[in-house]
C-alpha cells in the first residue's frame, strides 16, 4: 500500500510538472550577445543577435539567432532592446518556446544585461 502511494505522488508530480512547462520545447537562450540589426513590424520587432542561441523550439530552426518581441513596438522590452542595440550592450536572452507571433521566430521571454 505505501508503494501505491508513493507511486501515485511521483506521478501526480510529474504531470504538474509536465503542465507547467511552456509551450514547445525548449526555449532558445544565449549569454554575452550583442543586438547586430533591430527591426520594426507591424507591432513587432525582430531581433538578431551576434551568436545563435542554444537549443529553442524546432519551429525557429531556421532562425536560430532571432528573437521577436511581440508586445509592441514601445513595450518595455522594445525600448530595452532598442538601447541595448544602440550602446552595443552585451545580453543575456531567452526565448519564450512557442513561435506565435511570427511563424518560424521564436518570440522573446527575457532580455537582459549580461552579468
């Protein structure tokens, strides 16, 4: 009977963990980068880093050093990324793991200065 119960926790547990987890896969992130060209959409903006990111969701392959920000081109992100492109600041990024806004770019979860 204890082992049921045991078992039954373990289990519980990692369904929760699993619906915790953010859509896709992975998130791509990436340490010490600097923003090379910085794009404005239609309520976008599309960022491309000086390195890939490491690993992300298999729907930005292609795009494996971009980043979108997809709350607005004057969202708080947006205005942080603009700076940090035009003072060539070093980054810390991670990508969210979904590929919503733009298909084929995954969209932007943190950005910060690198440490």
């Amino acid at each position: 009977m204890k082992f049921l119960a045991t078992f039954l926790v373990l289990s519980f547990g990692i369904a929760c963990a699993r619906a915790a987890l953010p859509e896709g896969t992975t998130s791509g992130h990436a340490k010490n980068v600097t923003i090379v060209n910085l794009e404005d959409g239609d309520g976008i903006v599309i960022l491309t880093f000086s390195e890939p990111l490491i690993d992300g969701p298999a729907c930005a392959a292609q795009h494996k050093n971009v980043l979108v920000i997809g709350n607005g081109n004057h969202s708080p992100d947006a205005e942080r990324a603009r700076r940090a492109y035009s003072l060539g600041q070093a980054l810390e990024v991670w990508g969210g793991g979904n590929c919503k806004k733009v298909r084929g770019y995954e969209t932007l979860a943190i950005l910060q200065l690198a440490k």
